[in-house]
C-alpha cells in the first residue's frame, strides 16, 4: 500500500522537525526547493524530500553514536 500524498506531507513534517537543528538542515531545504523546480509530480516531490530527510537523520543519528569525529 502506498501512504497517500497527505500522509507523506505528515511524515515529513515530523522529520523535519527532529532534523531542524542540524547543521544540514539548510542543505536539505535547499534541495527541497530544488526538487519542488525540477519534479513535476508532488508525489515524486514529497518521496524525495522524504529520502533526503532520511539520510539527514542518518547524519543525526551518526552525530549521537560518534560524537568526537
């Protein structure tokens, strides 16, 4: 089953909120607005976002397991 678009939307904005702090963020908002440009299709759009945030998380997670890299 496929999460619908508005579920997508709701997702994302509880990844953003975990990842704002991170010094990233900006880099992923900017991709953001760079996928929103490029993509014709919302769903195309909010599945990118989505993987971007999840490898923001991943760096944030990184962050809490090696804190001395």
């Amino acid at each position: 089953m496929h999460p619908s678009e508005a579920e997508l939307r709701d997702t994302i904005e509880r990844m953003e909120a975990r990842s704002r702090a991170h010094p990233l963020f900006p880099v992923y908002q900017r991709l953001s607005e760079r996928f929103a440009a490029d993509l014709a299709d919302e769903r195309d759009v909010l599945l990118s976002r989505a993987a971007a945030l999840m490898l923001l998380q991943e760096a944030v997670d990184a962050d809490r397991r090696w804190p001395q890299r």
